[in-house]
C-alpha cells in the first residue's frame, strides 16, 4: 500500500503530461508559451507635464506648461519580440523625461527591473519612480529561481509635429526650354509625376513635368513625343490610367482625343474628332464626359458616343471635377464639376453634379455657397472638397486677396465653409499669385501632398502632417 502510495504522484504527472502531448498533437494551431515567471502583462503611464500655448490678458500668444494625465492612453505589448509602446503618440511637446509608470507582471520574486538611460546596472523599480523616457528603457521581471528574465524594450512615443497642422515648403524650379511662364494651366499627377499643361507667353501649347523622388520634385521637362501642334490644355485629365487631354495638328481641324502614357510620356491619337472640352472622367472608367461639336455628352470605354439632349454647362476656363461611387450602390458614381462663374457679378462659384445613372448635369443650388473666385482649383483631400484660388472680383466681395483660404464640403458642393484651422495657407502665397487666365494649378499624389504650380514653374508642397505619419501596425 505504501508503495502505491508513493507512485501516486509519478502517475499523476505522467497522465498531465501525456494529457499535454495528446492535446498538442491533435492540434494544428502554432501554440507561443511563454515563461509564466518573466511578463509583463500590463503598461500604462501617469501625469505628465506638456508645452502648450495660450493667450494672455493682452490676446497675445503666451508659451506655458500644463499638467495631462495619460493612464487613459493604451500601450501594446508584444510578447513575442518583447516590446513595449504606445500606439497612438503622445501630443508634440509631451515631457517625458521623468515618467512615473504603473507595471503589471508576473509575480516571480514579486521584483521588476529597468536599466536607467545612461546607467550600465539595474534599478529595482518602484511605482514612484521618475524614469527618463527620452530614450527607450528596458524592464525585466525577477524570476522565481533569483535570476533576471528576458528584458522587455518599452518605448514612449511623442509626436514631432502638430498632426493636425499644415507643413508647406518651396521650391523654386524654372520651366525647362527657357519658358518664363505658362497661363491656362491644368495639372495632373500620375506615377509619380506631375504634368502641367499650358500655354506661354506667345500663344504656344506646352506640356511640361516633373518627376517626384522623395517628394522632391526633379527638374522640369518638356514633353514633346507625339504632341499635336495645338493642345487645348484645360482639357487634360486622369482617365483609364492615361491622361486624355485635346489637341490638333494644325489651326483649322476639330480637337482629337489624344491618350498619353505617363510613364513615357508618349501621345497617341485615339482617332475621335470634334471635341470642344473634356469636362469630368468618372471613377468607374466607364465614361468620360466631354462637349462636342454635337453637343454634350459622354464616351464610353469603347469611345462609343451617348450624347445629352438640349443642355449646357455655365462654367467659364477650367473645370475641376471628382467622382466616386454611392455608398450604397457601388454601380453608381457621382461626379462634381466646378468652375468660375463667367458673371463676375455673381459672388458665387458655379457647381455641378450627376450621376452616372441619370442622363443630365444638375446645377446645385448651393446652401452656403463657394465664393467665386479666379484660378478655382477643387480638389479631394483627407474625405472631403476643399477649393481656393484667387481673389473674387465681385463689388460686393470682401475676398480681395489671393490664396486667403481654404473652402470647405462635406456634402460634395452643397455646402461650403470658409476653414478656419489645421488647413491654411502661408501669407506669402498672395505674393507667388500673379494675376492672369490659369496662371496657377494644384493637384494632389497618392502621398495625400498637396502640390500647387505657380505661372513661373516654382512650385508649393503642402500636407496635414497626420496624413504622413507611417502606420505602426
């Protein structure tokens, strides 16, 4: 009996471990164990100290430091490779070089241990200690048999940059082929490049661009292969992955469709006469809509022509456009035109809208209306319509400089407003705005940079600062 007793606990542990392995091996899910006696299991940080500024008692701008708790802010912990940080940063300005940390962990030894910055030896921690984040610190938790386990490298990140504010820079880059300007400017970005189409000081059609490296743009370059002798350049656009733009080969034909390439920036015919304007190319690929010698209406993928009966658009030079599909019906795209109303009377811009299911362009009767003003560029940014441009002419316009604002919709061209933070433009824009017919053009890359050519080929580089911030996971 005795004997039996004591192969009880032999027995046992033999059935716990043949339990394991049978569990084990009827499994095919990868199983990761860790060492019960060394993890961290829980992270978080207390009050801290942040820059921050506000107004005095005269208005004026005045720098302080304010006091934020940041328990509430959620630190990852992986396991697996051993790190520690914070998903999302902390506020630019953020003190964390003396942080008071609150860790959870395997009880062990009931121990936990960091490396001091600048330290060559462990510190026990204490849930009061003031520890120097600048850098990151490695923890490490005693375990039962006295020895250190495998260090944790805990990381605080802080933003660098306001997320929510604009970052613009300049540069200044001649058109190439000694061009001191160009007017009627339509530009578009494509693979990495951004072309501008225009015409200079003479009269002739030019098609210069720029490659981006870096978002750095490269110098200027004209683009000359298989260009038609006139190119009508507010017609160029984004189309099917060309750019489709309007051009001839002498004074006296109708406009060509021409596609080009914009990797080589090569032209070709697509051999379709008669156009007078390319208006808008809808997300699909599926139509493009454009004025014709017979009228308004749209092609088709195959360049097959559906035309819109007894309408007219009321836009005057360059029209900018967006398209995507309902939320609701993704067979369905919405296209918004924009342009500058030919009345100068009239304070407001002029906005269409269609949809690929209806057979006309509506004019919307804007509940508070985009201000019409010169140069009217509309593009998509981070969810939305935002235009600007040069000052409104109007008499009864208080909007008598250029490059004042950005507009801003929600509702694609109902409503508009005029933005009052994080989008905003440098006051020296006013000053790289010359007054002339298309003397200026913007567009925007798959990097979310806004990029305005101005009529001397220099160019501004702008974007949210958030919308550049590289995911973490």
């Amino acid at each position: 009996m005795q004997m039996k007793i004591r192969l009880l606990p032999f027995v046992a542990a033999l059935f716990v471990a043949t339990s394991i392995m049978t569990s084990c091996l009827d499994s095919e899910e990868q199983q990761v164990l860790y060492d019960p006696e060394s993890s961290i299991t829980g992270f978080s940080v207390g009050t801290l100290h942040i820059d921050r500024v506000g107004k005095d008692s005269n208005g004026e701008d005045s720098a302080y430091v304010d006091t934020v708790s940041y328990a509430d802010y959620p630190f990852t912990i992986d396991q697996i490779n051993r790190t520690i940080e914070n998903r999302d940063s902390f506020p630019i300005g953020t003190h964390i070089d003396k942080v008071v940390t609150n860790v959870s962990y395997d009880t062990g030894t009931g121990m936990l241990a960091y490396r001091p910055n600048g330290s060559e030896r462990d510190t026990v921690w204490t849930s009061t200690d003031s520890i120097d984040f600048t850098s990151p610190v490695q923890f490490r938790v005693y375990m039962y048999n006295g020895s250190l386990g495998k260090p944790y490298t805990v990381k605080v990140n802080v933003h660098q940059t306001e997320p929510d504010t604009m970052t613009w820079n300049k540069f200044d880059l001649p058109f190439d082929g000694g061009i001191s300007g160009l007017n009627f400017q339509k530009t578009v970005y494509a693979d990495g490049k951004i072309y501008v189409f225009g015409e200079d000081a003479a009269g002739n059609s030019t098609i210069q661009r720029t490659t981006i490296s870096n978002s750095t743009p490269g110098a200027w370059e004209n683009v000359s292969l298989g260009m038609p002798l006139n190119i009508k350049p507010y017609s160029a656009m984004k189309w099917r992955g060309s750019i489709c733009f309007l051009g001839k080969t002498d004074n006296e034909n109708d406009y060509t469709l021409y596609y080009m390439d914009p990797e080589t920036g090569a032209a070709t015919s697509a051999g379709r006469n008669g156009f007078y304007q390319l208006i808008a190319a809808d997300e699909s690929g599926e139509r493009l809509y454009a004025s014709t010698t017979d009228g308004l209406g749209f092609f088709g993928a195959d360049l097959s022509w559906t035309k819109d009966e007894g309408q007219s658009i009321e836009i005057e030079g360059r029209i900018s456009s967006y398209s995507e599909a309902l939320p609701y019906n993704a067979e369905i795209t919405r296209t918004v035109i924009m342009g500058y109303n030919a009345s100068e009377s009239d304070t407001a811009a002029v906005v269409y809208q269609r949809l690929s299911s209806e057979n006309e362009w509506i004019r919307i009767s804007q509940n508070q209306p985009m201000p019409n003003l010169k140069n009217i560029s509309m593009i998509r940014y981070d969810g939305q319509l935002y235009a600007f441009g040069g000052p409104n002419h109007s008499a009864s316009s208080t909007i008598k400089t250029a490059f004042k604002s950005f507009y801003g919709s929600t509702d694609l061209g109902l409503t508009w407003w005029e933005t009052k933070e994080c989008m905003f433009f440098p006051e020296e824009f006013a000053s790289y705005y010359t007054e002339g017919e298309g003397s200026c053009s913007a567009t925007v890359d798959s990097d979310n940079f806004i990029w305005i050519v101005w009529e001397n080929g220099s160019i501004s580089r702008g974007r949210i600062n958030r919308l550049g911030f590289a995911p973490k996971w």
